[in-house]
C-alpha cells in the first residue's frame, strides 16, 4: 500500500474511533433528550384546562385527578350525534357496575353561547347524573378544544349549511370519546358508535391495569 494512502486510511480510521467514542460518552447524556424527542413525535392530546361546571363553579383538569376522564366535546341543542354518545356513555357506566365510581363523563361544550351551566345540567341528567357537563367562555372553549384536536364550527347558514330563518343554529363538531387517566394523560380514543359493551370493555381493561 502507498505510504501516503496507508496514512490516509489510519488518519480515517483514527476519526471513525474518536467519532464512536464521543458518540457513546454523550449517549447516556442525550438519552433523556432522545425521550423527550419521542414523546413529542405525536400530538399530545388534552393538558391543563380553566372551565365552568354545570354548577356554575370554575374548574379546572386538577379537579379532576384521580379518576378516569371520558371526554366527550358537544352541545345541547345536538339532533344525533350529542345524544347517542351521551346515552352510550351512560350505558357504559351502567355496564362498569361498581367500577362507574373511578369515571368521571366530561362532556364540554362546544356551543358556550347558548349552554349555560344551568342547561347543561339539565339536559344531562336525563341521560345520567354522573355525568358532568362543562362549558365556559368562548377562550376558554377554544383553548380546551385545540388541547383535545377537537374540530367545531357554526354552521349559521352564512356557507349555505345549517341555520334556519329564525336565527338558530347548529355547530359541527368532532364525535371522538377521550379517555383520560388518573394523572389527566391521553389513554386512548373511542370512535363514534362504539358500543357501551366494548367502552365497559376498554375502560375496566384501564382500571385493571392501574391497579
Ligand atoms: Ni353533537
């Protein structure tokens, strides 16, 4: 071999060695970085969150702790989508028997112009009384549904959708089911028209897991 490229190939290898050995004294240095990289790979759904109870009294998600969230977005005057979920949420409750008592139904308004705590409270509880509803201003509405990726919007009849001649309106609105855990983190979603037997399913699943 040519002195000079013998030279050339040790210089090479000599930089490949110092490479490898800077790269693993940093690595248990970079490892807790790498998580945190990782963990913010997919959108992190919920997060902390200022509302109002069907009691009127300001809450926020450390009210919460301790007890399982199923998180359902809508509002009162929903034709479908809102009472089917709310009636499917409350069978799941019964279905969960004695285990009800570690899940808290939030369903949050996505209409907070015309759900007051007042309505709210009413219209939830002739689905189910556990279940509690929360609305809050306009600001606090957006905040909390930008946390969930939860998607709203007015259909006043201005894009030719919705809306009738006497002023009301409809709201378009995501039909996900959340499930928080205790601590308040992202569990896992349910999709419209999930069954009561496979939510009762999923959540007892949780329950079990966490001991
Ligand atoms: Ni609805």
């Amino acid at each position: 071999m040519n002195p000079r490229i013998m030279a050339l190939a040790v210089a090479i290898l000599a930089a490949v060695v110092a490479a490898g050995g800077l790269a693993f004294m940093f690595l248990p240095v970079m490892a807790p970085n790498q998580q945190q990289a990782a963990s913010s790979q997919g959108p992190v759904i919920g997060g902390p969150f200022e509302l109002v109870d069907d009691t009127g009294k300001a809450v926020t998600d450390e009210d919460f702790r301790g007890d399982f969230l199923l998180v359902f977005f809508g509002f009162t005057h929903c034709p479908d989508v809102c009472p089917t979920t709310l009636g499917e949420i409350a069978a799941t409750l019964d279905r969960l028997g004695p285990q009800a008592g570690r899940v808290q139904p939030l369903f949050i308004s996505v209409d907070p112009a015309r759900d007051t705590p007042a309505g709210l409270r009413e219209y939830i509880k002739a689905f189910d009384p556990r279940i509690v509803g929360l609305t809050g201003t306009p600001e606090q509405i957006k905040a909390v549904t930008k946390d969930y990726g939860v998607y709203y919007a007015k259909a006043d009849g201005s894009d030719g959708s919705g809306g009738t001649s006497d002023g009301t309106y409809s709201v378009n609105h995501s039909s996900i089911t959340y499930l928080m855990g205790p601590d308040g983190a992202y569990l896992r979603t349910f999709s419209y028209g999930t069954s009561p037997e496979k939510m009762a399913e999923a959540i007892a699943a949780q329950i079990a897991e966490s001991g």
